[in-house]
C-alpha cells in the first residue's frame, strides 16, 4: 500500500530571483500549456520591456508563476532556459522531493486553480493578485517518488495524444473554412450556378 504525505508547497522549492541574463530566450507562462518559449506563438501580444537585465532567469525545473494571472492557472514548471517579466514568481524545485512533472500538472489542476481564486485579491478580477506568502502555504498531499513519476508519465502521454487531436481538428477546420470562402466566391462570380427550385437547369 503506497504511502501518502501531506506537506506545504514551500517545502518543494525556494523562491529564487537570478537577474542580469539578457542574452537568453524569453519565455512566457500561458494558461493553457504552462512555460513556453515566448517567439513560439504569435498570439502573445504581451511586449518585453526594454531592460531585459531586469528580467528573472528561469532554469529547466523551476516553477514560474504570473502571480497576477495564478487564478487563471498561468504557472507551471519549465522544460526551458530563459527570462521571464520580473514581475513573475521564479522557484527552484527541489527533485528529492517532487517529480518535476508530477508538479507542473498538479498545480495547474482544477483543485488548485479555485484556491489560487482563493487567495488572490484586487479591486477588479483582472487585477487580481496573489502573493507568494500565501501560496507557499497551499498543502499538497504527496504520493511515493515512483508513483508520481508513473502518473506524470501518463498525463504526459495522454495530453500529447490530445494535442495532437486538437492539432488535427484544427487543420480540418481551415480546410472547412477555405473550402466555404472558395464555395462564396465561386457562386458569386458565377461559376457555380445556382437556379431555383422547379426551374429548368
């Protein structure tokens, strides 16, 4: 029978702030996939600041978190080396302790996400924010190393399996939409014929 222990979420890692990078890659944290390299993705219109010395450095392991958007679940553990806004939390983990992994997706599951809905404050929701002191705090029941390791290794493998669905959905979906703009454009400009019903074709 495996053995389960409860601790605090300070317990796993330290908050560490590492300036005076500005050569690396820039990375940014998204709600839907945790840390990613920021020039990925061209839907991100948050703009870098013009100091990019001022710019936190982010190890692959460390936990990032935009503590203004935590409610929304914007954190997650980095596969990459880069910076990220100082404005951003920057935590190294502690891998006697956690399954890197195991950490990333229990932190940005459902559970946590209404506590961070908790704990975050602010005159207007997207506003909010959420200190670190608090965060620390959050209790995280811990199963064995290898168990946690097992279950990383799942969720792994089945959120890749998804995004590829997702992936290939997506690109039927533009073929959807060109082949609908080629339909207009064809019986608009005549091409396509289009007769009423009952008359003579």
């Amino acid at each position: 029978m495996s053995t389960y222990f409860l601790a605090k979420l300070f317990a796993m890692f330290i908050d560490r702030t590492i300036k005076n990078h500005p050569e690396e890659e820039l990375l940014s944290v998204y709600r839907d996939y945790g840390v990613i390299i920021k020039n990925t993705r061209d839907d991100n219109h948050n703009k870098a600041g013009q100091d990019l010395s001022t710019y936190k450095l982010v190890e692959p392991g460390f936990l990032v978190i935009n503590k203004m958007k935590t409610w929304q679940g914007s954190l997650g553990v980095s596969e990459y080396r880069g910076i990220v806004s100082p404005a951003y939390i920057t935590c190294k983990t502690d891998r006697k302790v956690v399954e890197r992994s195991y950490l990333h997706h229990l932190l940005r599951c459902r559970n946590y996400i209404n506590e961070y809905n908790r704990l975050s404050y602010g005159v207007r929701v997207d506003q909010w924010d959420m200190r670190y002191d608090d965060f620390k705090y959050v209790p995280v029941l811990l199963p064995p190393m290898e168990e946690q390791k097992a279950i990383a290794d799942y969720l792994d493998t089945k959120a890749e399996q998804i995004d590829r669905i997702i992936e290939t959905i997506n690109i039927q979906i533009e073929k959807l939409k060109e082949l609908r703009k080629t339909l207009i454009n064809d019986v608009v400009t005549g091409r396509i014929k289009v007769y009423q019903e009952g008359e003579a074709v």
